[in-house]
C-alpha cells in the first residue's frame, strides 16, 4: 500500500488502538471553545480535527490489513483492547462537533452510522473476547481506567443520536428513544467498572507506571454522561417521554457531581505520580484520553448551568474551557515531536 511505504512501517505497526482520542479531545475542546466565544479557535481545531480523523482511519486501515497479527493482538488484550472503543466515541464526537459549530448535518449523520456500527462491532467482541479468552491476566494487570471508554463511546453515540433530532423530525422518536436507551447503557457500564477500577485502586498495590492518563476517564465518563443527560432533559420535556423527564434530571445532576468528585482525587495522585515519586513527564498517546475530560467536564457544566440556570457555576467551565485548550496545545506539541523522532523498534514496545 502507497501509505505504508509514505509512513515507517513500524509507526503504523504500533499505532496505538487508543489514537482516535485525539479526535475525542480536539472535537470536546472546539465546542468548549465555540461556547466561550472563541470561534476563529474553534473552526481551526474543526479542520485540523478532520485532517487527524481521515489520517487516523487510513492508518488504521492500512494496520490492519498489512499487521492484521498485531491488530489481532491488541484486540485480545485486556490492557489495550479497550482503546479501540475511541473509533466510535470519536467519530461519534466528530459529528457532534460538526452540527454545533459548521451546522453540517449530512456529514454528521454519516459518522453517527459509522459510530454505531463501530460501536457494536467493538463494544460486543471485546468483551466477548475477554469473557471466553481461556487466559486472563490478574485484575491489576487487566484493567484500568480505559474500560471506561465503553461509558464514553456509548454516550457519545448518544448524544450524537439527540443532536440529530432538528434534521429528522419524522425519526425523533426514534432517535430520542435510542438516545434514553444508550445514555441508560452507559450509566449501567460505569457502575459495574468503576466497582472494578475502585477496587484496583484501594486493594493492590500501586506504581507510579500504573497511574496512565486515561484514569483521567474516570472523571470524563461521567463528565459526559452528564452533557447527554441536560441535552435529553431537554429533547425528552416536549416528548412523549416527558414523565421521564424528573428521573433524567435526577440522574444528570448525581453524574455532574460524581465528575467533580473525582477531580481532587485524581489532581491527588498525579502530584503524587509526578512530584513525590518523581515519574517523568513525557508524550504518550494515552495523554490525549486525560485532555478530553477536562474538556467534556467544561462544556457538560456549562450546558447544566445554563439548563437550569445555576449561575453561580458559570466560572467553572471558563476556566477548565481554558485549561483544556492549554492541555490539548502541550500535548499536540508533545505529539509533534514524537512524530519528528525515529520511530520505536518492535522490541520496544511497550505496553500500556
């Protein structure tokens, strides 16, 4: 293939699963950017985004037809397979982006076919995969906080679902339907593996390598599962579903507040990873999973502060709005040094 011989061989031979992040990340941090009226900000992250999205797919198509072993590997590995579920969420998020900023619905709906398509086939053979596989690793080898991108890429599917809803109004009760239903799902996911990610957390021992960003999406799951829950709020008040409306509401404020919970905790630790245990600061692709909350947590307060008009809130997603924005400048330019060094030799892999 022309792209293989374009790009070293072993760059696309170790692509992370988890890339598509990259696109979760730009698409939450360019609505958090429109919203706070940096528009000029946000149409320049639009186009770069859709420049990284179509990279990413021919990379990792071009991965998996030239080192199908590998990609076979991956998705059998309870540490990286997981990683995969950012194809779906970032497709799904890279339409959100479109409709809110360019207005485009056509492309949008495109990608949310593609989400959920992905999203299915992904979501069932992973964990499929992980059910029958007849060797399995301990549970503090096996899981961390990327699982939870089973809660994201449900909610971004979901929520794409519910910003469709303007440009069918022959399909709304259908798309509104599914949107309750995903946005149920992904409530459920998060319940049975934080218990999992809690119970790594407080019972094994813990390295400061074991600390990887996307704990991160502890936060960020819930982060967005609160932004689809304001936006179903609404959809759901002038539906026929509108009994529910006092059940979505209670659930979208008890997901607010279990993002903000965890803030402080993860703040926490990353001192205590970077500052007292001394870990180095350097770029992985996995950072891309920690600036998407920051981003997703801004945009879903803002979105819970105007819903119910808690004013008192509003300084809140300003200041994350901007911290995100520096997080995604730091570490696209870590990316891009990364990208301009040799590439890693197959014996160097290293897990995540």
């Amino acid at each position: 293939m022309y792209l293989v011989k374009l790009v070293d061989k072993e760059r696309i031979r170790n692509l992370q699963p988890a890339y598509f992040a990259l696109v979760m990340a730009t698409s939450i941090v360019a609505i958090g950017c429109n919203i706070e009226n940096l528009a000029r900000t946000a149409k320049i992250l639009t186009v770069l985004n859709l420049g990284a999205f179509v990279l990413l797919v021919s990379l990792t198509l071009a991965r998996l037809v030239v080192f199908r072993d590998d990609v076979r590997a991956d998705i059998t590995s309870h540490a990286r397979a997981p990683g995969f579920l950012t194809i779906p969420a970032g497709s799904a998020l890279l339409g959100c982006q479109l409709i809110l900023i360019t207005g485009r619905y056509s492309i949008a709906f495109i990608l949310w076919i593609a989400a959920i398509v992905s999203w299915i086939f992904l979501t069932y053979t992973i964990f499929a995969t992980f059910t029958v596989k007849e060797t399995k690793p301990a549970l503090d080898q096996g899981i961390n906080g990327g699982w939870l991108l089973a809660v994201v890429s449900t909610q971004a599917v979901a929520q794409l679902a519910l910003l469709l809803i303007p440009a069918f109004p022959n399909g709304a009760d259908m798309l509104l339907f599914l949107g309750l239903a995903l946005w149920l799902w992904g409530g459920m996911l998060y319940i049975w593996m934080i218990s999992l990610i809690f119970y790594r957390y407080t019972f094994f021992t813990f390295a400061p390598s074991d600390l990887m960003p996307p704990y991160w999406i502890n936060m960020g799951a819930m982060a967005i599962s609160t932004l689809v829950g304001a936006l179903l709020t609404q959809r759901v008040a002038s539906s026929p579903l509108n009994e529910l409306r006092p059940f979505v509401e209670g659930f979208t404020i008890f997901f607010w507040a279990t993002a903000t919970w965890w803030i402080p905790m993860l703040v926490i630790l990353g001192f205590w990873r970077h500052i007292i245990k001394r870990f180095p600061l350097s770029y992985d692709p996995l950072y891309w999973g920690a600036v998407f909350p920051l981003g997703v947590y801004a945009v879903a307060t803002y979105r819970l502060a105007e819903f119910w008009q808690l004013r008192f809130l509003l300084w809140v997603p300003r200041c994350f709005t901007y911290l995100a924005l520096a997080s995604w400048l730091v570490t696209f330019t870590g990316m891009t040094h990364a990208i301009l060094r040799p590439s890693v030799s197959p014996s160097t892999r290293r897990e995540p």
